[in-house]
C-alpha cells in the first residue's frame, strides 16, 4: 500500500472541519486548528488569515 503525503493546505482544511465540528466555530482557535493539522501556527497563518476563510 502507498501512503499519499497530503499538503499542508489540505490537512490545515481538514483538520478546521474536525475542530469546529468538535469546539464550534467560537470555541475554536486557529492553534487548535494547527495542532490537529500537525502544523505550525505560523505555517497555518500564512496561508489562512482567520477563521472566517474556514466557514465560507
């Protein structure tokens, strides 16, 4: 079996549908968001600015 790497984009968007399906969107954070993703913060914010781009 092969194991496909994903991009940091994807796994930050797909760890932000795991968070606010668990916190909400209000009791969710963006560190949250980059710790799930197995992300730095600073990786996670520099391609997603808020949580809003999340929610669209």
């Amino acid at each position: 079996m092969t194991r496909v790497r994903l991009s940091a984009d994807v796994r930050i968007f797909d760890a932000a549908d795991d968070v606010f399906l668990m916190y909400g969107y209000h009791g969710t954070s963006l560190q949250q968001i980059a710790c799930k993703a197995g992300v730095n913060k600073s990786k996670s914010t520099s391609c997603i600015t808020s949580k809003a781009t999340f929610a669209a």
